[in-house]
C-alpha cells in the first residue's frame, strides 16, 4: 500500500474506535468523548498495540504516515491553544482581584510544591528526567504539570453539570483563567534558552509591537474577515516563537490571549472549538498516544502516576480549602471547586507535549503524566455530581 492509503487507514482507525467505545460502553458520565480519545491514543500506541501486534503496528504506522499525522496533529493544537487564550476573561477577574488572587494562588501553588516534591524523588532515578533537562527544569515542569488546570475541558465539565453560567461556574473560570496565564508563563521560563536569550527576547519585543498594529487592525476589520487574519496572526507567532527557541504552542497561547472575545460571535466560537475537537484534534490524541513508552517498566510508570495523581489531587484540594477558610466560603463550595480545577486532561497533555519535544521529560514521565490526566479528569464529573446535588438539596431545604 501507499502512503496516502496507510493514512486513510489510520485515520479510520483514529476516528471508529474512540466513538465505538464512548457510544456502545455509554462512557459519557466518568469520560467524555475527548477522554476515551486520548485513551484510545494510548492504546493504538507502541507501548500496548505496538508490543501486541508489532508487525502490523510498523506497517500501519510507519515514519511517512506518523508524519502525515503530526502535521494534522500540529495545526489542530494550535488552533485549540489559540481558541483558549482569546477565551480568558481577565476583566472578571480584575473586578473581583482579592478573591481571584488568593484562590488562583492557592490552587496554582499547593499543587506545584507537592508536584514539585514528587518530581525531586522521580529525579533520584535513571530515567525519568529527559537528556537536555537542567533539575531545576525537570522539577518545575513535573511540578507544574500537577497544576495544571485545563480551562477547554472545564468548561465542557461544566456545560454537563449545568452550572457554566452560574455565579459558582463563572467564579470558576476566573481562578482557572489566571492560573492558565500562570501556567504559560512559567513554561516560558522553563523554555528559556540561554543560547537564543537574543532571539527569545527579540521575539518578545517584536510580538509586543505587532500586537499594537495587529489589534489596531482587527478593531477596523468585519467579524467575517477577522477569522481570516487571526489564522494568518497565529501562524505568524507560532513560526516566529518556534524560531526563537521557545515553542510554536507558546506562540500560538499568545496570538489568542491578545485577542478578544468580544470581536468574535461566541455561537460561532463554541462551534469553531466544538469542531476542532471533533474533527482534527483526534489525531493529536493519537500522536501523543505514539510518543507513549513504557521501557523503565509498566509497573514503575503505573507508581510514578499514581504518585503524581496523589500530589495533584491532595495540592489542589489543600490550596482550595486554604482559600476558602480564609474567605470564608459556603459549606461544599470549597470541595466542589477544588474538583473542578483539578481536571487536567487537553492542556496538561498540550503542556507536557512541549516537555517531551524539549528534552525536558523522558517518554516514560510523559506516559505517566499523561495516565494522571486521563484519571484526575476521569474522577471529576463523579465526584462533583453528588456533591452539586447534595449542596443544592441543602439550599431547597434552606428555602
């Protein structure tokens, strides 16, 4: 077979098996659609298809095609990541700073000083730590991965419980929005080449300027050809990151974060973000799936994950209930929040992608930071559920 026809191959495989799972095993109330496609990413990879049926897995995916679908797989991130940066609403957060401050604090660092301790032991041993990582890289990249809130998925967690627009889900979005500005900026960090230094803080220069004339130009545009010129702004600042040593993920965050939301429909935002899910953005699960690997030992990636999912949870829970007792919150308020936030999935594994592509992470830190996520998001709608319906109970009985 040709190219072209082991890529439409693998493009059936990618988009028949994950909805087979999620609509005959009806997995939709502990794993959306989104999840079981980045398991299914996991098991068509080489650690489990691969090593089952290693002949087939080679012929199927080989070099062209993985190719083929890192370039589909790559266009899709950057569209999502940009679609989340034009997303944040920072003006809520600045209207209510107090309460925004201390909660996004608390929820961004408890979780990074317990993820960080995890990630200092895991550096004790061959393996775990990727060939170009300095500790401190390593430690801080682990550490802030078990931070990592994922601002898409929440949000489509929260349309399912039905509280996006309520005052509880907006204030929500709020504290995850900062964190999502926090988590970027210490990649950036992470990512700082002493090498490019001269690049990077070229690129900085030269972003902040054309952002001045790139806003001043959308503001004058029609909505219809905005969308056009923020596809040619996000290329732009992705190619022009990834030549200056950062990542063209961090370049495409900020091609959004300085857009806003208000010079798009939001319908047509929730659709142009539902179809990026559903049509392109399997195969970036798939590919991440393919970077799997599980050499140091299944039952060593299965303990490190479990490690990390410790430290992410409890983190983010301590921080939470910290907030609350200092701002003096409602009973279960602090719970049901603190879940929420915790739901990982879509950009731990954007972040931890960049990790892997920099030499930051091993593939065996990225397969168990990639199972934290999957089980941090699958834990989410279960837990919360019931404590919604007990919190509003309570509020039927007050009444």
């Amino acid at each position: 077979m040709n190219t072209t026809e082991l890529f439409l191959i693998a493009m059936l495989i990618i988009v028949t098996i994950p909805y087979l799972i999620w609509r005959i095993g009806n997995t939709d109330y502990y794993a959306p659609l989104v999840v079981v496609q980045i398991i299914a990413g996991i098991l068509l990879g080489p650690g489990i298809l691969g090593a089952a049926f290693p002949e087939y897995y080679q012929f199927v995916f080989n070099t062209q095609v993985i190719q083929s679908l890192n370039g589909v797989a790559w266009w899709a991130v950057m569209l999502f990541v940009m679609i989340a940066g034009i997303e944040l609403d920072l003006k809520k957060a600045w209207e209510h700073r107090r309460e925004s401050s201390i909660t996004a604090g608390l929820a961004l660092g408890t979780p990074l000083i317990f993820g960080c301790v995890a990630a200092a032991g895991m550096a004790t041993y061959a393996g775990w730590m990727g060939p170009h990582a300095k500790t401190w890289q390593f430690i801080l990249g682990v550490g802030m991965a078990c931070a990592v809130t994922a601002l898409p998925i929440l949000i489509l967690l929260m349309e399912k419980l039905e509280i996006l627009r309520q005052p509880i889900g907006q204030r929500i979005l709020r504290y995850a929005s900062l964190d999502d500005i926090a988590i970027w900026g210490v990649l950036a960090v992470i990512l700082l080449d002493w090498t490019r230094v001269g690049r990077q803080v070229g690129f900085l220069l030269m972003f902040s300027v054309a952002t001045v004339v790139f806003r001043k130009v959308m503001v004058k545009l029609q909505e219809r050809d905005r969308w056009y010129v923020s596809l040619i702004w996000l290329a732009a600042c992705s190619f022009a990151a990834d030549w200056s040593g950062l990542h063209f993920m961090v370049g495409a965050f900020l091609s959004g974060a300085v857009m806003d939301a208000r010079w798009f429909n939001q319908e047509k935002m929730d659709l142009l973000r539902h179809h990026v899910l559903l049509v392109i953005m399997p195969v970036f699960f798939l590919s991440t799936g393919l970077r799997t690997n599980w050499e140091v030992g299944g039952t060593a990636v299965f303990v490190a994950a479990t490690v990390l999912l410790l430290a992410s949870v409890s983190g983010k829970l301590a921080g939470i209930h910290l907030a609350g007792k200092i701002l003096k919150w409602g009973p279960g308020e602090a719970s049901i929040i603190g879940w929420l936030l915790q739901t990982k999935a879509l950009i731990l594994i954007i972040f931890v992608n960049i990790l892997l592509d920099k030499g930051i992470v091993t593939s065996e830190t990225f397969t168990a930071l990639l199972l934290m996520a999957i089980a941090s998001t699958m834990m989410t709608v279960p837990v919360v559920y019931p404590m919604l319906w007990g919190m509003n109970g309570m509020l039927c009985r007050a009444k």
